[in-house]
C-alpha cells in the first residue's frame, strides 16, 4: 500500500470528509437554535407551519442526523435522511424555474449542488449497508 493510499483510507480522513458533508446541517442547526426568531421567520418565508414547531423539528433532525453520521450510531439512517431532508428542501428552496433570469443561475446552482448533497449522503448510506452486511 503506497502513502497515498494510506493517508486517504485513513479513519480521521472519512471522519473529516464526513464532517464537511454534514457542514451545512450543523451550521443551520446551530444557527436556528441560537437564533430561534430568524429560523421562524425561515419557515415563514418557505410557508412551512406551524413554523415555531416546523423550527424545532428541522433543528432536532438537522443537528441529530447530522450527529448519528459523525458517531457512526445509525448512519446508514441518519444519511438517508439528509438525503431525503436535502431533496424535499430543495423542491421548497430553490425552485429556480419560477425565478426570472439573471436570478435564476445562482438558484438552479443552488439547486444541483443540492443534489450533489443528496448524492453524497446516498453513497455514504450504501458504504455503511454495505460494511454491515460484511461484519
């Protein structure tokens, strides 16, 4: 095994690359949390209520998928739920087609990249499935 390959099977290497799929989630966790009028007024602005429980529930989800995929407790779980969380809010969030140009760009951005999101929570589901099945 050459030192490439080494440092990139490396545990603390997939620990960090994990960290910074779950990024977002545990930035807007947080945020909402510390700033639960700002996260209301979100759920407001998307029409999602009732917002105050909408709130809670995205912080709860965000922060405790975002934890069983870093703790490895459920992950295959935790990352399908982001998967399925990132693709619903992108439908909600980023509905560029409605959006006259030069808007639009950033938004259907926006919008792939969440899917690039999805996709990576999907294949970190099926490494989990998979590595169970193996033990």
């Amino acid at each position: 095994m050459n030192a490439l390959t080494r440092l990139f099977t490396a545990s603390a290497v997939r620990w960090f690359a994990l960290l910074f799929l779950c990024s977002a989630y545990l930035q807007g966790g947080f945020n909402k949390a510390t700033d639960f009028a700002s996260a209301i007024a979100e759920m407001n602005h998307f029409g999602l209520s009732p917002a105050a429980p909408m709130a809670v529930a995205v912080i709860v989800f965000e922060l405790g998928a975002a934890l069983m995929i870093l703790t490895g407790f459920y992950r295959w779980l935790g990352a399908l739920g982001l998967a399925g969380f990132t693709l619903m809010a992108t439908f909600v969030a980023n509905r560029f087609w409605e959006i006259p140009m030069p808007d639009r760009f950033m938004v259907a951005n926006a919008f792939f990249e969440h899917w690039g999101l999805v996709g990576g929570f999907l294949l970190v589901a099926w490494h989990d499935l998979r590595e169970r099945s193996h033990d």
